[in-house]
C-alpha cells in the first residue's frame, strides 16, 4: 500500500508544488517522497515515475481535450512524430522519467538497514 | 556501496534536469517545454475560453470597456484618448506579442540576437540601410507634437503593463520554443515598425541595374525596354484631369558628370557577367476603388481596398473597433502601432495601395585616397560622421560594425558589403525613410476625421511610404490622393546611381504636398489604383517609379461599364481571376506553334487543346492556367535570357512591356485577331523552345502533384518563425499577380475590406489568419478558410455609446483604473 501512497503523495504534492517553482520541482518532490517512504529502490523508481507520470497524464489530457488537440497536434508535427497521442506520451515519458531517476536516487541514499 | 550508487544516480538526476532545461540547437529545453503546467501546454488555449474578466489597469484615467465578439475582435470604448491607445497597445500584446517582437527586432537588425550567427548578414543589411537611424529621426518627429507623444506613450504603457505581468507560463509559445524572452517596449520600437513598413513598401529601387543597363544597351533599345510610362496606362488620377500649376520651378538637367559611368574595374565580375538582383517583389501591389453615389446601385459611395503584402501568420493585421466620445473607428491595425491604419469611422472611409514613386537613390562616392575618414563632395574633403552599429549574436560576442554617413545618407555599401553584381565601390543611400517623418499624426487625424478637408488635413502629414490614399464619405463623395512627401527632381534625377562628389546631384526642394496628383469626384463617377503609373504626362513635377499596370486595366475596364454596381460585385471584383496577359498573348502563343506545322504528340495536342477552350480564368483548379503561366514563365525568361544577355539578371523588361511588344510583333491591327500575321517574326523560335519546355515541366507535374493551378502555384501563408507546422501551404485559391485577386506564393491580399458608406455603414472584410497570434488557439487561423473561399465577414460596427447591448457579444473586459 506505501506504494500506492506514494504514487498518489507525488503526483499530489508536485500538481501544487510546479504552479510556483520550475518545472523541475517535481524531482525534488519525488526525491523527498520518496526518502519519507524508505522503499526498494526498483520501487521507489517505479512510484516516482508513475506518480509524475499520473499527474502529467492527467493535467495534459485534461488541457488537451478542451483544447480540442489543436496544440499537441502542430507541436507533433514540429518535433516529427506522427500524431497528437505520441506527443503526449513524450511528454509523460519525459515527467516520468525524472520522477522516477530523483526517486530511485532517495531510495538508494536513504540507509539500508531502514528498509 | 549502496550509498555510491545513491550519489551517482542522483548525480544522474541533476545531469538529466540539466540537460532538459537547456536549448540543444533548434531542441527547445525539452523539460521545461514540456512541462503541463508552466511550459507549451499553458499555450493550449480552451477552444471555448471566456475572456470575459475584470482588470485593473492603475494607469487608466476612467472607466472603460472591451467587447469581443464571436470572431474576437475588441469593440473598445474608452473616455478619451489616452485611455484608448493604452488600452489599444494592451490588446495588441496580450494576442499578437511575439510577432510584434520579432517584427521590430527586423526592422533593427536585432535578429541575430536570438538567432545567432546565420542572420548576421541580414541585420548588418538593415542597419546599413539606417532603418534604426530612420526611425530615431521619426521619433523625434512623433515626440515633438503632444498628440502623438500622448499617442504613443499610452499605447506604451498598456504593452508593458502586459509584459510586466508575465510568468514564464504566460509567454508567448514561440519565446518557449526559440528560449528568449519577451523584452521591454519603446517608443522606438513602434517608429521602427513603421519604418518597416516603409521599407517593405519603398526599400525597392532598380538604380543599380538600371544604370548597368544604360550602359550596356544601345539607347534607343533601353527606352523601348524600360519606358518611364508605359504606353496605354491607365493612370491613377484619370487621364485629363487638370492639375494646378507647379509653384516650384522645375530644375534643369545640371551640366557636367551629374552621372558616374561604371567601368570594367568597378565590376569584379567581368568575366562571368551574371549578378543577381533582388527579384522585383511585383507581389508587394495592392487594389483601392472607391464609387461614387452614381455608381451604385444603393445610391451609397462603395469604398474597397486589398493591400497584397507578406501572407504571414500571426497576420500582419489585427481587426480592431475605437472608440471615445469623438472618434469611432473601426479596421485593420498594425500589431506594434497605435490607431487604424485601413478602414472607416462614422463619417468616412480610406483605403491604400502603394504609389511606387522612386523615393530612394544612389550616390556613388569618392572616398579621399589618402584620408580613409573623407570623401569628397563640392571639391571639399568632407569627413563621414561614423555611426557605430553595434550587433549582438547570440553566444557569440557581439559584432561592430561602422557606418560611414555622408551628406547624402548612410553608405550601405562598400568593400566591407559589397553591392548587389558586385559593385565594389562605396554607394551612400538616400531615402525619404530616413527623414523625419510623424506619419503617426496622420493616422491619428484620419481615425477622426469628419469629411474630405478633414481627411486632406489628415493624410498631408503621410509622407513615407507614399500611398495612393482612395477615400469615400456618406455623402457620396469619392476621391485619391498620391500622398507622400517629394522631391521636386530634375528629369531622370535618381533613375540611375548619381555622383556624390557633385553638390548639383543633391536632393533639394521638397514638393508642396497640396500639389501632390489628386481628384475629387472625377467625371467618371470612381476612383481606383493598383500600382500603375500615378498620372499623365501633364503632372508638371518629374518623377519615376516602379508601376505596374495590369491589374489596372482589369479594374477600370469592370468600373467603368455603364452599369450601376453592388456589394456582391465588389466582392467579385476583389476575387476576380482574370487574366489581361493571358487574353492578350495565348492565341499568339497557340497560333505560332500551328503555323508552325511542327509535329506534335497527342498529349501536346491535348494541351493546346485545353488552352484554345480556357476562359483565361486562373482559377485554383484550372489545369490550363498552370500551362499558360508555365509557359508564360518560360517564354518570358527564354526571350529576356536571350535579348538581355550580358545584363544583370532579373531586371526584365515589365510583363506588360513583354506583352505590348509581343502584340505589336503579331497584329498588324492592334489586338484583333483577325489580322494575327502569320509570317515568320524573331519570337517564333522562342514560343516554340518555350513550349517545348512547358510540356517537360508539365509531364514532370503530372507524375508528381498534378497540375491544378493551386497546387503548382502554391500560395502560403508562413508562421514567422518558417515552422511548416505552424503554416499552411497548397491554399486553394486562383489568381497570380496579374490578376486582381494577387495570390502568389508568399504575397498576396492581406486583408480583404468592402465598405458600403449609406444612411447605415455596411462593412466587410476578411485576412489570412486569425484575432490571436497563438498556434494553440482556434482564433489563430479561422479566417483563413473564409479568405480562401473568397468569403467575407460582416463587420460588427457599434453606435457610438458607453453602453451596449451585452448579450450579442461572447465576452467583454471591463477596466477599472
């Protein structure tokens, strides 16, 4: 369950946290996250990335539909790929990814006996 | 050891941020872009935003609102003038900034900025030319008159409250993916963009290749070539109209080398004898007519005006309705300049098309061997004044680059920047563009002016880029005006590079702007302009000019049927595709190549068989336009490419020129076609390698996008940044530049406008593009298929009142100082 938490804590805290800081607060929500919930590292890697994964999905698919693709749509054709969904995906998998690399690094540097 | 791996991969981390929120070549920060939250997705505008909202703009004097209605122009009304123009420049922001940015960063050579190396050339182009100089001069001038400093301080101050409010997340999507920032507004840099205008408008002159043609050709050939009036021009003030007497005396030629000859060192290029010119930009034309009462079938004057310039998006225009308790305005402004720049108020309406008289010559200069800081002028040693351009590059340092100024203007181009066909000694520009000039004023006065005298007043302020001004009032009047600031020239003074060491080359009197060619209600009943030759020969003051005429005559020939005209041929007109150069040379064309007996293929056959039914319509399907303009552009190229063979390339003879001669070479009678003659003449040769050609272009079109006319044309409308995502290519819409509806590739009617001057205001109009300059909007191009399509929207023009009718518009701001 401390792995669902944790998905939902992170996708939670960083939607409130990115309105006011960079985008790369997310890291630093992830990182603390997941230090707090001392997990395996594999899964502290996979909470983080689903957690900033999660919270991009939603807010872009939200932004994306009333905005009827007319956006994703031209930026996919500006960075070549072949529609309005790999866009997005792009964008998830770049979220994710830094969730999930800050997390995993927490997870790693938080002591050993702990877990 | 756990712990080791913990640091790295956290280092790992740091690197990957690091990496995602930094520019790699045309990459965006790709973190940061991506970002929902701050990044491109803050750009994806909600397809049914409400704009409705309460602002507070603290430097207001009084209350004031703005409606949009469903197309998202702004009906602003504000207390006074002020308010107007604060809250003017605040609209402009808040939908077009970026453009407004990178147009003014244009104009002052400030591209490299942002772009880096690659456009180094382009702005050191532009401040050679003195667009900065000129518009710091005009600044001057704006600044001195305390209604256009009040003007332009306000519109000012509303864009910088909007700047000032921006987050990253707010930014404009393209600041995103370029990574700068928006930066600043001056005063200056709205004269820069009207300096811009000016230089899109008036920075074209034909002085150099003129003056290697004069050289090279026999004169009797040059004069048939380029005549200075073409023969049979319609002429914008109609021919017969009286014109005062001149007040100035005309100068006489000067005695003496009033022109320097180019000599074989001069050109590096003796050899290999081809330099290239700038191509003549004949897109940059635009149609203005105006009815009067008697004309129409309302009884009402009709005024109508398409400026065919750059088809860009965001667009160059921003629909827009102004109003104060003494003025009510409504039409296309400039994003970057405050007022209205085409449209009408409550009492009338004016329109533009470009005048093309040359305001723009060359001096050659004679530098002092032994001083590299003098020239000589008057048999005097003249220092330059050296103005210091100072160009930044983006991570790179910046560039310097010295500016010799003479008595005749800037020198553009010397060793260090050599001239087009490599004329390699200095050349000092002198241009109208860099005088100081408060075209604002004009703008202000016209916005509000009441009735012709008004509209006089209003309009001798406009003095660069000249226009041919049309106008139209609600009762019934019509007139045009060739407005723009002159110099009072002796003949064929500035046709070609003069001597700068000569005090007689000087530019002298300017032309009293009263005695600039005009008409009041000409007898036959309307006024129009497309470009062509400004009057007759009994205009007392010289002048030349870049004129073209087929549009033109296309026009006047519809205006002047005895017929009473409504808004729905107004809307024809304006789209019309009919081709005068098609119906003038295609039976040559065809007639040559059967007299001809050559043998021909079937699919040849065909061709011809296709062009000998063509209504001479370039319209967007038609495959026989795509044949006739093919082999129009062969024909053209093969008999010039011939003729003018030790001639800078493309400086042809005019199309209408080419057209003229070809039919005087084939009918004996004028252009019946009866009496074509079938004997032999010198272009036989050319028709037939033409058409030979042709046929090749047109096979290797069929097997690849066919040959509609739309889709081998091509006509585009660019996003600024070239990005094809944010463009559209393959529009289809007929007509080319001979044609009135001026579709080309890149240029053509940038908005559309038909206003009817009656007991009510009926207006329309359309452009290529939309309210917001957002790529993430739907108002970023909804009206481009309208546009298209040859449709029009009617204009929302509201009564003059604090109040209106809220429930017939989609949102409205309301604004609290």
């Amino acid at each position: 369950m401390r792995f669902i938490l944790s998905i939902i804590l992170i996708a939670f805290i960083a939607s409130f946290v990115e309105y006011f800081l960079p985008w790369w607060s997310i890291a630093i929500v992830a990182f603390i996250v997941s230090f707090a919930m001392a997990q395996k590292p594999a899964v502290s890697f996979l909470a983080g990335f689903l957690g900033i994964a999660l919270f991009w999905l939603c807010a872009v698919l939200f932004i994306d539909w009333s905005n009827n693709h007319i956006l994703s749509g031209k930026l996919a054709f500006v960075f070549k790929l072949p529609n309005y969904g790999m866009f997005i995906f792009i964008t998830i998998l770049v979220g994710g990814i830094i969730g999930g690399f800050a997390a995993w690094a927490a997870a790693l540097l938080r002591s050993p006996e702990k877990v | 050891m756990r712990r080791i791996y913990g640091v790295v991969i956290l280092i790992v981390t740091i690197c990957l941020i690091y990496v995602l929120d930094t520019k790699i070549g045309d990459i965006p920060a790709l973190g940061r872009f991506l970002d929902p939250v701050n990044g491109c997705w803050a750009s994806a505008e909600t397809v049914n935003r409400d704009f409705t909202a309460e602002i507070r703009f603290p430097e207001l004097k009084t209350d004031a609102s703005v409606w949009f209605d469903e197309r998202i122009v702004p009906h602003v009304r504000a207390e006074n003038d002020h308010d107007l123009f604060y809250i003017e420049g605040y609209l402009h922001a808040f939908f077009r900034l970026w453009q407004m940015d990178m147009e003014t960063r244009a104009a002052a050579g400030r591209v490299s900025e942002i772009i880096g190396n690659k456009t180094l050339n382009y702005d050191r182009g532009q401040r050679r030319k003195g667009m900065v100089y000129g518009a710091e001069n005009s600044l001057k001038a704006i600044e001195n008159d305390p209604r256009t400093k009040m003007m332009m301080d306000a519109y000012t101050e509303g864009i910088n409250h909007y700047i000032n409010s921006l987050k990253y997340r707010d930014y404009p999507l393209e600041y995103k993916l370029m990574g700068f920032a928006p930066e600043k507004w001056t005063n200056l840099k709205a004269s820069l963009l009207l300096k811009y205008m000016a230089d899109d408008l008036t920075g074209y002159t034909e002085d150099i290749p003129l003056t290697y043609l004069r050289d090279v050709l026999p004169k009797e050939q040059f004069l048939l070539l380029f005549p200075e009036k073409i023969t049979g021009s319609s002429t914008v003030i109609p021919a017969g109209t009286l014109f005062d007497s001149a007040t100035l005396a005309i100068p006489k030629v000067p005695e003496g080398a009033i022109f320097p000859k180019f000599e074989a060192n001069d050109k590096k290029i003796s050899k290999n004898y081809l330099p290239v010119f700038p191509e003549k930009q004949d897109g940059i034309g635009s149609n203005n007519w105006a009815l009067g009462a008697a004309k129409t079938q309302n009884g009402a004057a009709i005024l109508c005006n398409d400026p065919h310039l750059m088809l860009n998006l965001p667009s160059l225009w921003f629909e827009i309705q102004l109003q104060t308790p003494d003025r009510n305005v409504y039409g296309a402004s400039l994003p970057g300049a405050p007022g209205v720049i085409i449209g009408f108020n409550d009492s009338i309406s004016w329109g533009l098309t470009n005048n093309y008289r040359d305001v723009k010559d060359f001096y050659s200069i004679k530098q002092v061997e032994t001083d590299k800081n003098k020239y000589l002028f008057a048999g005097k040693q003249v220092p330059y004044e050296k103005r210091i351009e100072k160009i930044g590059l983006k991570g790179m340092p910046d560039f310097l680059d010295t500016v010799n100024y003479t008595i005749h203007g800037p020198v553009m181009y010397d060793d260090h920047f050599t001239a087009p066909g490599n004329y390699n000694k200095p050349l000092a520009m002198c241009w109208m563009a860099h005088n100081a000039t408060n075209e604002l004023l004009a703008v202000y006065l016209l916005n509000k002016a009441k009735n012709y005298s008004e509209y006089v007043d209003a309009i001798l302020n406009f003095q660069c880029p000249a226009q041919n001004m049309v106008y139209a009032d609600r009762l019934g009047n019509v007139a045009i005006w060739g407005q723009g600031q002159f110099v009072n020239k002796w003949k064929e003074q500035g046709k070609y590079i003069m001597n700068g060491a000569d005090s007689t080359t000087l530019w002298k009197e300017l032309i009293p702007m009263r005695e600039n060619p005009h008409v009041l209600n000409p007898e036959r009943g309307f006024v129009s302009s497309a470009n062509q030759c400004v009057t007759d020969s009994t205009y007392p003051y010289w002048y030349n000019g870049y004129f073209i005429e087929l549009r033109a005559w296309r026009i006047n020939a519809l205006l002047n049927r005895d017929k009473k005209f409504t808004i729905d041929d107004m809307f024809k007109l304006q789209n019309d595709t009919h081709s005068l150069l098609a119906e003038s040379t295609i039976g040559i064309f065809t007639n040559v190549i059967e007299h001809l007996k050559i043998k021909l293929t079937s699919e040849e056959e065909n061709y011809l068989k296709l062009l000998k039914d063509w209504d001479k319509e370039l319209g967007a399907e038609s495959k026989a336009a795509s044949i006739y303009q093919i082999w129009w552009y062969h024909f053209y190229n093969d008999k010039w490419n011939t003729t003018l063979k030790r001639v800078p390339e493309n400086l042809f003879p005019l199309p209408e020129r080419t057209m003229q001669l070809l039919v005087n070479e084939y009918y004996t009678n004028d252009m019946e076609k009866e009496t074509l003659e079938t004997i032999k003449h010198i272009d036989d040769n050319v028709i037939l390698k033409s058409f030979k050609e042709t046929i090749d272009s047109i096979k290797i079109l069929e097997k690849t996008i066919g040959i509609q006319w739309y889709m081998v044309k091509n006509t585009t409308v660019k996003h600024l940044s070239r990005l094809d995502a944010f463009s559209y290519q393959h529009l289809k819409i007929g007509g080319w530049s001979n044609t009135v509806n001026a579709a080309k590739g890149d240029h053509g009617p940038s908005w559309r406008m038909v206003v009817e001057m009656g007991k009510d205001i009926n207006a329309y109009g359309v452009y290529p593009g939309g309210q917001s300059g957002n790529p993430g909007s739907k108002y970023y191009d909804d009206f481009l298929q309208y546009w298209v399509e040859g449709k029009y929207y009617k204009l929302q023009f509201l009564p003059n009142n604090k109040e209106q009718n809220n429930n017939s518009f989609k949102s409205c701001w309301t604004l609290h100082p």
